[in-house]
C-alpha cells in the first residue's frame, strides 16, 4: 500500500538519512480493518458540557478515557499519560469558549499533552460554529479553534491527524451525527482526513445498531465504480452492509462486472451523460432492489490544458461528465417520490475545485460547480429528510495520477502534512461516513480526503 519513497525511509539507513538531510518523513497509516478497536487511551480535556457527553460515549464504546479540566489538571486517571500506556488520541471540548483568551488553558494542556501522544494519534477539537449574530469576541473565540486546529494539524508528525467537529446553534454535543463523527475521526477510516472541520447543523441522524454494518439494508448506486476511487467506494458500501449497483460506460463492462460480482451487487452499462441516465439509475436500483437509498456521484474524466491551449472539446467533455451529468440525475432523483426519506446524495468533488489548479480551468469549474450543486441540493434533499454533501480527494494513487509525470507526481504526493498520497479507499471512507445514517445531521458540507494538501488551506 505505500510507495516506493515512504517504504524507503521508513527502516533502516533510509531512515537514517531522511533524517539526516531534512526530508519528508511519511509513515504508513492506520487504515481501518474490520473488527477495528477504537484508539484508547483517549484524553478529553475540557470542562463544558461537551466534554463530560464525550467522554461518557467514549466509555459507552469500551475506550478508556482520562479525564483533564480546562487547565489540563488530570480529574481522574492521569491527564499526560505519565505512568501508563501512550495517548492514542486528544479530545479537546472547546464549546463553552466566550473569549480568545479562554483558549489558552484547554490549548496549552493540549499541547503538553501531545508529548504522550502516540504515532498515527488522533486530536479533535469539539467547538461552536462561529456565526455573524455572535458577538464580536464570542466569533474570535470561535474562529480561533479553527486557525489552531489547522496549524495544530501541520506540527503533527507521524501519521497523527488533527481535525474538529463544529456544532450549530441548538446543537447538543450528544447529537447522533456529533458522536458519528467523533467515531469516523478516531477511527482508521478517516486516516487521510487531516486539518479538517465537519459542521454539525442538526440533531437528525441516528448511530447504526451495528457499527461495522452502518449501511446495513441500503440500496446503493455509484457511478465510474469499474475501477479507482468508484471501485473502492463499491467495496467499501458493500463491506459495510449496502446493497449495490455499480455503473461506468459499456467500454468498461468487463470490469464492471467483476466488481459486481466481488461485492455481490448488479452491473449497469451507462454513460451518465446520456439525457435519460437519471430514470435508468432509478429503473435499474427499484427494478433489481426495491429501493435507492444513496447515490453517489464519483465518475469523473480530466482532459487538462492551459487555457491558451484549450479547445471546445476538451472543456465541454469535462463540464459535461463531471457537472452537468450530476444535475440532470440528481433532478430526475428529487423528481421521484421513491428516493425518499434518509436519501443521500455524496458527490465527489476535488481540491483542483476548491484551490485551483494550472491546467485544470475545465475540471476546476465542473469540481467547483459540484460543491456549489450540494449545497444547494442539500436545501431541497431537507424537506425530505435527506443530505447532500461532497467529498474534495487531494492527491490519490490512482490510474488519474499515475499519469501525471514523475517530478509532478512526487512533489503532490508530498505537498501534505501526512507526507503521502492518500489511498481510493480513504475516499471511499469518508463518503460511505456521509452516506450513513449517522451523517444524518451533516449536509452540504464539503470534506476533503486530503492529508491537508497544503495548496488552498
Ligand atoms: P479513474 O479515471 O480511475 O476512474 C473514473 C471512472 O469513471 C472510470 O471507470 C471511467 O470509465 C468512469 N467514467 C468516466 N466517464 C464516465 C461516464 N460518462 N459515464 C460513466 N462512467 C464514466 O478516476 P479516479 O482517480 O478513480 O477518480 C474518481 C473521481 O475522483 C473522479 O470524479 C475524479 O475527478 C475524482 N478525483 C480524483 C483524484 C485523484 O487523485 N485520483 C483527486 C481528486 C478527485
């Protein structure tokens, strides 16, 4: 699973010398595996609300927790982990927070702590959104979370993450889709998900029975799913309970049908430009399933050129592939009354779409147009109990990036604070997470599967 340059440096005189003049020094990250158990120790610091409702839930899920106030005095158990086993992860309640000076005591008890911490460790902040209608300190304060978390992030070294959760007004931290993502944030499936903040805009949502089979009894449909990112994501829905159809363009049939045979689902041939694509996607999942529960939106084509050098076919191709195609299917969907209740619509978007990228202005517009399209979708999916959200990959090692050119390639794997390319699978984490009922809380969010890729925050 790592590459050439991490598994050199990773043992031996590789290492040695990695060190030696200064380079980057990747690790190989902790993945989720199922039957996975939750890092533990855990240190939650903090004495607001929020703090004594994680920890609690922490506790319920069989993690040990220790426990610090806001000054890092331990309450029980010991707060820096002297004396016992390494911290595996740092919970940080920063929801009772009026003014920026209140950040300096639960901030600095976090950062002794991080000593303790073991490699590929978790930090994640719990906080309140800062909104306009705060008053002005209150929103420093707030915001102040962020610009910490995000610096935070980049100082960790050894495959440790930082990333926080933001509560809306009127959102309590014992909200399904809070303890949701805690557990995604402490999990291995969010090991590429690094400097990142999910907003928590409601109290909908709900924990799965089983929590290895989260999307147990969902029908599922992902397009360009023949290989890559959209292979992965098929696995991963399957492995986690759903029922899916996979679909990519006839000229990829064959391995089409071998990834619907692995994950026992159905094939469906389209090119999901066609005008009827939409109707196809809902015959074929009713058809064959009875329901459709989740679609997501993941073929995607790059045909990169400078804007000097581009021509109509090469821009129009991308827009109409990576966009347009999205909008026509997901207005058929939203015309049907059988993509009901709990619907989700997860799209995947790209950090070209957020930060620009040379040679990309098509595939920048169309990525950017998808985060644009959730979030307006993700208003009218409301009214039905549903969400809409994207998913922006950075670097991943695919067939898409194996064709960039060498120096290129190596220097946008390194570009992050994790050092490395991130795997399909990480990407098809974070979207089975938002396909989940227990994401039913967040919508027209957009989280990036990145490493925090440094170009565009
Ligand atoms: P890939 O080229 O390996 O796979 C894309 C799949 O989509 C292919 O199987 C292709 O046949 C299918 N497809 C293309 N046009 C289609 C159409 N009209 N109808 C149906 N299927 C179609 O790409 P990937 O690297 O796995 O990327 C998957 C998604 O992730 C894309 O949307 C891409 O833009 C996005 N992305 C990838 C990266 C990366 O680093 N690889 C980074 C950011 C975003």
């Amino acid at each position: 699973m790592t590459d050439k340059y991490t598994a050199f440096v990773g043992h031996g005189w590789g290492r040695d010398l990695a060190k030696r003049l200064g380079l980057p020094q990747p690790v190989e990250l902790r993945r989720y595996a199922q039957g996975e158990q939750l890092p533990g120790p855990v240190l939650v610091i903090g004495s607001g609300p929020a703090a004594e409702t994680l920890g609690t839930a922490l506790e319920a899920w069989g993690v040990e927790v220790r426990r610090a106030a806001d000054d890092g005095e331990s309450t029980h158990g010991a707060a820096d982990g002297a004396g016992g086993a390494k911290l595996e992860a740092i919970v940080l309640a920063l929801d009772a927070i009026e003014r920026p000076e209140d950040l300096s005591a639960p901030v600095l008890a976090a950062g002794k702590a991080l000593r303790s911490l073991a490699g590929c460790g978790r930090v994640i902040t719990v906080s309140r959104r800062a909104s306009s209608a705060d008053e002005p300190a209150l929103a420093a304060a707030r915001q102040g979370v962020e610009g910490t978390l995000r610096s935070l992030a980049k100082e960790l070294r050894a495959g440790s993450t930082g990333n926080g959760i933001l509560l809306a007004d009127g959102v309590d931290a014992g909200a399904p889709s809070v303890l949701g993502a805690l557990r995604f944030l402490l999990s291995g499936r969010s090991a590429f998900v690094d400097g990142q903040f999910l907003t928590v805009g409601s109290a909908d949502g709900e924990l799965p029975v089983d929590p290895e089979r989260p999307l147990d009894g969902k029908v599922a449909v992902v397009t360009g799913a023949a290989r890559g990112i959209g292979a992965a994501i098929a696995r991963t829905m399957a492995r986690d309970g759903a029922k899916v159809v996979v679909v990519d363009v006839p000229a990829a049939g064959d391995a089409l049908a071998k990834v619907a045979n692995d994950v026992r689902g159905t094939a469906l041939q389209l090119d999901i430009t066609r005008p009827d694509a939409g109707e196809r996607l809902l015959e074929h999942a009713l058809g064959r399933h009875g329901r459709l529960d989740i679609v997501v939106h993941n073929a995607g084509i790059t045909r990169d050129k400078l804007l000097a050098n581009m021509d109509d076919a090469k821009w129009n191709s991308v827009i109409a592939v990576n966009i347009a195609a999205q909008l026509r299917i997901n207005e058929a969907l939203l015309a049907s009354e059988r993509f009901g209740a709990g619907a989700r619509i997860v799209s995947v978007s790209s950090t070209s779409g957020i930060a620009g990228n040379r040679g990309q202005t098509n595939y920048a517009a169309s990525k950017a147009g998808v985060i644009g399209m959730v979030r307006s979708t993700a208003a009218r999916l409301a009214a039905r109990g549903g969400t809409a959200n994207a998913v922006a990959p950075g670097f991943i090692e695919t067939e898409m990036t194996a064709k960039v050119p060498l120096v290129m390639r190596e220097v946008g794997r390194r570009l992050n604070s994790l050092q490395q390319g991130g795997q399909p699978q990480d990407v098809a984490e974070a979207i089975a997470f938002l396909a989940s009922d227990a994401a039913g809380g967040i919508s027209g969010a957009v989280l990036r599967v990145c490493g925090q890729y440094m170009p565009g925050q």
